[in-house]
C-alpha cells in the first residue's frame, strides 16, 4: 500500500506541474504577441537580409529608410519591390505585390527558422 500512495502523489504532483507549466506558456505566448500587436509600419521594400550580428533576425530596409524586424514567415514571402503594412492591433502582415494582395497571420503561420533559405 506504501508503493501505491507514493505512486498517487507522484502522479498528482506531475498534474500540477503540467498545469501550471501550461498556463505559464500561455501567458508568455500573450505576452510575446502582444508587442506585435502594438507594432506598426508600412512601406516600400528595398532590401531584405537577415541580421546575424542580431541573433539572425530577419530585417527589412524600407525606401524611407526605416529598418523593421520581421517574423520568419513573413520574410519568406516578402520580395524586394514589395509594399508592406502592419496596422496597430492587428496581426496581419499585407504584402502588395503586382500580382495582389497577400495576407500572412503572423501568429498562424510560423514556420522554423530552418525552412527560411529552401
């Protein structure tokens, strides 16, 4: 019976854990997207390149000559002769292109920095 008891509260502090580890990266994923939400720009895309003196960062040079930081799934998309706009409050990244309107969701489209130079 010894066993058993040691058994049920290893297991019940294993739930807890997995719990609050769980609402702990909810919060840091608000957290995360937040900052996005609060970012906003717009522009003409000159050059596109990816800051290895900034932990490998993907950047865009706008012709106003603004630099922005990017998600990864954005910068794959992204053409230099490309407008761009990322409106406050929003998570959509609009790439004008000549051939459209392309909209990335930056949140639901991640992809792993591995798949950046196929």
């Amino acid at each position: 019976m010894g066993k058993k008891v040691i058994l049920n509260i290893c297991i019940l502090i294993s739930a807890i854990f997995l719990i609050l580890f769980s609402l702990f990266q909810k919060s840091v994923e608000k957290v995360n997207y937040e900052d996005e939400l609060n970012e906003e720009y717009r522009g003409f895309v000159v050059k596109k390149f990816i800051d290895s003196t900034d932990h490998s960062i993907c950047k865009l040079v706008l012709k106003s000559g603004a630099i922005i930081d990017i998600w990864d799934n954005c910068y794959k998309k992204v053409e230099i002769g490309d407008s761009i706009v990322k409106n406050k409050g929003s998570l959509d990244f609009l790439i004008y292109k000549l051939s459209g309107l392309e909209v990335v969701n930056i949140k639901e489209n991640l992809i792993a920095p591995d798949d950046l130079n196929k």
